[in-house]
C-alpha cells in the first residue's frame, strides 16, 4: 500500500491546520522543504485562519480537511500543527473519496485522532511525523525520514539501549499515537484495537499521575493485553505534585507492561522532540530490543 501511496515530484500536498491556528510565515521554512523535494504545497483557508484557540471554527477546519480529502489531484494532506481540535471535527468528515483516492494523511499529536481512524476502521497506513511549524527545529534525520516516506521508502531503525528496555523480539502492524489522545478516544465509536499490534506511545507536558491514569485506563479497556510489543517515544516536559508521584513518566508504564512477554522500547526519537523520526502506522514492523540496540525495521 505505501507504494500505491508514494508521492513523486510535481505531486500536490495539501497543508491545513485540524486544530490550533498559526501565522502563515510559520510554515515558510516547511515551504521551502517541500519544494526543494519537488512537491507543490497548496494551503487551505485554515493557515491563518484564528477562531479562538482554533484555526477557524469547526466548519472551517472540516470544509478545508474534507476538499483535500476529496481532491484526488492532492497526493498527501499534511497538517501544518498539533495542539487541540481534530477531535471535534472527525465525526463531520466523508471518507469516501479518500477511500476512492488514497493518500498520505501525515503528522502527530493531535493528528492520532486520523491516524487511529484511518488504521483502525479503513485500514489504511498513515504517516506519523513531524509537522510543517517545527520543521526548522528538526533534526536532518526528522525531515530526511519523512522525505523517504512520503516517496515510498520505508525507513530502518537502530537506537542505543534504554535502562527499562525488555528484551525480545516480535513482529506486527505499528499503530498508536498520543497517549492523551488515545485515552479520549476510548468508548467512542472512533476507538481501536491494538490486539496482535506493536503499539507506539509518547506525549509531553502531563502530570505524572495523570500519565498513570490513562495507563491504567487502555490496561481496563483491555488495550495492553494482546500487544505484541510495545515501543516509548518522547514523554518530555513532564510534571508532578508537590508530593510527589515517585515514578517517572516511562517507570509508570513499564509498570503496566513488566509481566508481559513482548519486546518493550524506550526513548525511540518521536514524537515531542527536535528527532521526531518518521513511523508508517498500520505497517507491519520487526521490532528486536536487545541489551545493546533496538531494531525496528519495516517487513
């Protein structure tokens, strides 16, 4: 599928904001990128658009994901930020001429709430990556990895050892996200399964605690208990109480997954951080953690 879904130069891409607004001359360095790439970037009415926190009210940002939706001349929708707002739109939006006109659908964060539907209940694979407005504060590897995926090559990983690594070796379809957004979607006809899946988690700027709560909300929602590995981007900018929880963000969810016999991977570079290295979700993967590297490799 992500042959079916590789872009080539002279390609159209669309850039909108699902969630919270930004100045158009935050995306001018991304600009650049994409066209020296090759790519043509068309910018929908949401880039500059400002509804309070939002980039344009509701309807705004659902007519402007829905166009480049159903535009088949547009190869890859990328969202140009994260922040909040996806989630209030996904219930308006027509898959049909997505489904007739697959594309890539690309970033992170907020963007779970796309990913997980289109994984879960079209099953087709999305790209999660860095966005538009960090661009410039991304590693070359960041950016070089989102190139070979939007051009259909599928990237491979050797990360250094973490201290709370699980060692093994397994293999399954990647999916996942945002913690905080994953733990929304539970109970929602938007939810997703995760059984026989590796399944991705990083987030930022949570209390600690509350990290623990959404853990042990996917654990009784049955949403650990048939992974068949599990893999820890950035959990950064952390925050605690003035008694402390007394574990950290990644001893928290170890805690969750300790007794179970699946590879388990810390600190992988994405997510919420300058390295956010590009993931095809609803790809199958090779993910072998041992004592001295973790592999993670496309199959």
């Amino acid at each position: 599928m992500s042959g079916r879904l590789a872009l080539q130069e002279g390609d159209k891409i669309g850039i909108l904001s699902t969630a919270r607004w930004l100045d158009k001359s935050a995306v001018d360095f991304a600009d650049q990128i994409f066209r020296s790439w090759g790519l043509v970037p068309v910018y929908g009415k949401t880039i500059e658009a400002r509804h309070h926190q939002f980039a344009g009210d509701d309807e705004l940002r659902r007519n402007d994901l829905q166009q480049f939706l159903d535009d088949a001349a547009t190869r890859a929708v990328i969202c140009a930020r994260g922040g909040y707002g996806t989630i209030r739109i996904i219930d308006k939006i027509d898959f049909t001429g997505f489904m007739n006109h697959p594309k890539w659908i690309c970033g992170f964060s907020d963007i779970t709430v796309l990913h997980t539907h289109i994984n879960d209940k079209l099953g087709l694979p999305t790209l999660h990556c860095c966005m538009p407005v960090t661009f410039e504060k991304n590693s070359p590897e960041a950016l070089d990895t989102l190139k070979q995926c939007l051009f259909g090559k599928m990237p491979s990983y050797t990360i250094g050892p973490h201290v709370l690594n699980k060692p093994g070796k397994t293999s399954g379809e990647l999916v996942g996200g945002n913690l905080s957004l994953l733990y929304s979607l539970l109970g929602t006809k938007f939810g997703y399964q995760t059984t026989d899946k590796i399944l991705f988690l990083e987030d930022i700027d949570e209390y600690v605690y509350h990290i623990d709560r959404m853990m042990m909300s996917l654990k009784l929602a049955g949403k650990l208990r048939h992974i068949k590995g599990l893999v820890v981007g950035g959990m950064n900018d952390m925050k605690d109480n003035a008694v402390p929880f007394g574990k950290t963000a990644e001893e928290i969810i170890l805690e969750y997954v300790k007794e179970m016999d699946i590879p388990v991977c810390f600190g992988f570079p994405a997510g919420h951080i300058d390295d956010n290295r590009a993931l095809v979700f609803k790809k199958k993967i090779q993910l072998d953690v041992s004592g001295t590297a973790v592999h993670l490799n496309y199959i």
